[in-house]
C-alpha cells in the first residue's frame, strides 16, 4: 500500500525545479524523494488548488496576488482543506491485483480507510475506475472497480490493513518532512504556510520549520 499523488507533464513550469514525468502518471510520496520530485509534487498539490476565490460571501479567501509565485501559491495557502488528487495504492503480488484511487478521490482522504476497519463501509475512493473497501466478518475486501461484475478483489485481515496504513503515514511524514525542507531552500519566503499547507493536504500534524540556509 503507498500513497500516490496524480501528475502531469511540467509544461514549461518555472517557479522552481521539478522532475520530468509522463503525461499522466503517479508520483509515489516518500522520504526517499529526490529534491527535484518533491518540487514535482509541490507543483502538483499547489496546482490542484489554484483557483480564483469566488466572488460570494462563502469564499471569503483574499485577492489573488499578482506575483507568478504568490499568485501560483494563492489557493494552496489559503483553502482551509486543500486537494490532492490521488489516494492509496493496494497491489497483492500473489494475484497481481492493484487497486487505485479514481478520479476526484484526493490524499487528504486517507485516513478514511480506518473506517473499514472499524466496520463502516462500504468506504468509496473515487471513480472510473471505482474502488470499493468494506469490511466482511474478519476479513477486509478490496473490489478494483464496483463497476464490473468480474472486478479483481483483494482480501486481507484487518490488522494486515491497520499494518499497511501504519506504513503509509510513514510514507507521508517522511515526504512531509523533505518538502519542509526543500520548502526552507526554495521558498524561504514561504516556507512555514507552504509546509502547513502541504500537512494539511496530507492529514497531517504541522511540522516544524526550520530557518532558510
């Protein structure tokens, strides 16, 4: 099970360096980053949420600034949940099944998962394709795509799941971790929201940010 966030080809990003990717693909979150794909999955979770604030009283964010930086920054910085589209993904090598997250399931969603175990369910993780987790007496199902009546299901017992979600908030406190770091060497005039945000986006705590070198 590891934490996957969606990318896109850079385009001619700018505002910092980033790793070259594929058209569509994945970019699995982790402490073993280079410094170039931690600015690749920056990019991405800022540009999920790079959205003018709407002109009603519900959005009551500030005005886009002008600067390209602040201005690409603006809705990372100041939604109060941001996105970031991706989720978990499940591989079983004994049958050689994966489950990914489908569309509009975002990271900040993760913990949802827990909830299988508790015994709520069944929990949905996007669409097309559309993954199913729900809880059976003591066992964990995962259908691929609930879509089709011969999806592949992976099954597993509940501690087996609580163990791999114990592996993907690691996975995502160590990616937190070097994007905090790498937030103090490229935007040290933005590091401390750049990295609350980035938390927030993953669910988790704030971490602490250390002075720009």
């Amino acid at each position: 099970m590891q934490p996957v966030l969606e990318t896109y080809a850079p385009d001619g990003f700018a505002l910092w360096p980033v790793a070259e990717t594929e058209p569509f693909g994945y970019l699995t979150l982790s402490g073993g980053l280079t410094s170039a794909e931690v600015g690749t999955a920056v990019m991405r979770i800022a540009a999920c949420n790079d959205i003018d604030p709407a002109p009603h009283a519900a959005d009551d964010r500030p005005p886009r600034p002008t600067d390209p930086l602040g201005s690409f920054l603006h809705g990372l910085l100041t939604f109060d949940s941001p996105f970031a589209a991706g989720g978990l993904r499940v591989a079983d090598s004994s049958t050689g099944a994966t489950l990914l997250a489908g569309c509009c399931n975002g990271l900040e969603e993760w913990r949802a998962w827990y909830t299988v175990i508790g015994g709520g369910g069944p929990v949905s993780f996007g669409h097309d394709p559309d993954p199913v987790a729900e809880l059976f007496g003591d066992t964990v199902r995962l259908t691929v795509d609930v879509e089709h009546n011969d999806s592949p299901v992976i099954e597993l017992p509940p501690v087996a799941l609580r163990h791999l979600l114990d592996g993907v908030e690691r996975d995502l406190t160590g990616f937190l971790t070097l994007a905090t770091d790498w937030a103090s060497h490229h935007l040290p005039d933005h590091a401390a929201p750049v990295a609350a945000a980035l938390a927030r986006a993953l669910d988790l705590p704030p971490p602490v940010v250390s002075p720009s070198r």
